[in-house]
C-alpha cells in the first residue's frame, strides 16, 4: 500500500477530478506496486518501466543495431529484461537516452499510471519531455498524467461504475485476463474501500439501517438536504446525498463512501455539533409532517 501521504495525495487529486479516491488508488496500486517514487541518486523519481520493443521500433539502421548489440532495444515484446530494482531500470533507461533520448523517452511507461511516453502526442502534450516532466514533477503530477489517459482512453464511466473488466481492458489491453488484471483492480479497489470506510465512516448504500444511517442523514440535514432522520437509508435519502454528491463535485452513485464522509464533514461549519442538532430537529419535523 501507499504511504500516508501518498494516499492523501493520490485522494486529493481524484477529489477533484470527482472520481472516487479508492478507485484511483486501486489503478495506481496495480500498476506501481503502491510506491509513489523512488530515489534514485538523491531524487525522487517516478517508478519507471524500459519497453526495450517500443525503443527497437523508434531507432533504425546502425542505431538500431547498436542498440540490439547494448541490449537495449528488441523486436519482440519482453525481449529487454527489465531490471528488478528502480536505480537499474533508471540506468537501463539513461544508457538508451544517451543512444537517443526522445526515443527513450517514449519507450518508458511513466510513474503511477505506467502511461507510455509515447502517447505523448495523443495526450495533447507539446512533445515528450513535457509528458515527462509533468511524471517527474512529483505524486500529483503523475495523478494529472494517468487521470489524462483515463479521461482521454474514455474509461472514467467504466472505472466508477466498477466495471473492471471494461476498464481493464481498455488500460491493460485485450490480454488483461492473462495476468488477471480487473480481479487486482477489483482487490486492491476493497483494500482501499474498506480503508476509507475505517478512516471516514461506515460505507452505507440504500438499505442500510442503525447509528451511522441515522448520522448521515441528520448531516444531510444539516447542509440543507432535508430528509427524515429515522436511521433508514431509503429512496428519499439516497435522493439527498445524491443531489449533495452532485453538488460538492464527487462521483454521483448515492454510496456514502470514505470520500463522501469526508466531504460531509468539511462541509460542516466549525460548530458542527449546533448544525447536527439543528439537522436532527429538522428531521423530527419533517417526520411529523411525513406522519400527519
């Protein structure tokens, strides 16, 4: 798993792209192993991946052969090993930049999201060493360029929704059941979920009945979502922390996650205490007028 800061970072950022942070913690954690950055002779460094097939088809003539020769470039995929450790594969990719720096670039899979180099153009970047800047610039940056694969791959309905063999598909490839790829997703997703529920709160969907239904929704209440607050997640409450996810800017599916407590909880002024008392006085009301 990410570290601490990491994770926060990693959240923030899918926060503000209304994505659900378990979700885009779950993409980062298959394809990094949960590290964020390495250091590599005293930098922090985004962990990388040298696709010596990639390099074998951005070079040519002699180049190409010297490169073969170095063990840097090959015409089959998996025919460059990488290294086990991030200071060799860093090696292994400066040693190629010294051959032919754009091309290394673009053989590179960069940062939390192992986005190739070069799908630089396709992701709208002047060239690619601003694609790789933006991986180098540290852990948001490398959020920015994987949240742009995924927004640009058209694959952000399929990763809120879950569906992980869709999304899977379209950021692993056709072969991603090889390596089972949206059973990791679909783990390290429950990993994260079950985090932010122990972190944030309980993670109530409609149905839901007890303490934390009945908090939740005398905190809609609070905010100005008036619902009954009878510790029963119903259609009417599923209705209010919808409108409330729409409006703060979170993924809209009616599920008090980890991300949705706490936006709850920044929502509420500083005397939030007078405002849950105020929301449960509002709910005793609307009971009243719900029974008369």
């Amino acid at each position: 798993m990410f570290s601490e800061t990491a994770i926060r970072e990693i959240g923030e950022a899918a926060l503000r792209a209304g994505v659900e942070p378990a979700l885009l913690l779950a993409v980062a954690q298959v394809e990094s192993g949960g590290r964020s950055h390495v250091m590599v002779r005293g930098r922090a460094e985004p962990v990388i991946r040298f696709e010596g097939h990639y390099f074998d088809r951005r070079v040519a003539g002699s180049k190409r052969a010297e490169a073969r020769a170095a063990g840097l470039a090959s015409p089959e995929a998996g025919g460059v090993a990488n290294p086990r450790g991030q200071a060799e594969r860093w090696a292994l990719f400066e040693k190629a930049a010294r051959m032919d720096r754009k091309a290394a670039c673009e053989s590179v899979s960069w940062g939390l999201g192992q986005v190739m180099g070069a799908h630089w153009s396709w992701l709208g970047f002047a060239d690619v060493e601003a694609l790789v800047a933006e991986a180098r610039s540290g852990t948001a940056g490398q959020v920015r360029l994987m949240l742009r694969y995924i927004e640009k791959a058209g694959l952000k309905e399929a990763l809120a929704a879950r569906n992980w063999a869709r999304f899977a598909r379209g950021y692993n490839g056709p072969g991603y059941r090889r390596n089972q790829y949206d059973r990791k997703l679909a783990r390290a997703y429950r990993a994260y979920a079950a985090r932010e529920t122990t972190d944030a709160g309980d993670l109530l969907r409609i149905g839901a009945r007890g303490a934390a239904a009945e908090r939740l929704q005398a905190m809609l209440c609070a905010l100005g979502y008036p619902v009954v607050v009878d510790g029963v997640f119903g259609a009417r409450t599923e209705m209010a922390l919808r409108r409330f996810q729409k409006e703060a800017g979170l993924v809209v599916d009616g599920v008090a996650g980890g991300a949705t407590w706490r936006a709850l909880q920044n929502a509420l002024p500083f005397r939030g205490l007078l405002r849950r008392l105020w929301g449960r006085l509002t709910g005793f009301w609307t009971r009243l007028r719900t029974d008369n």
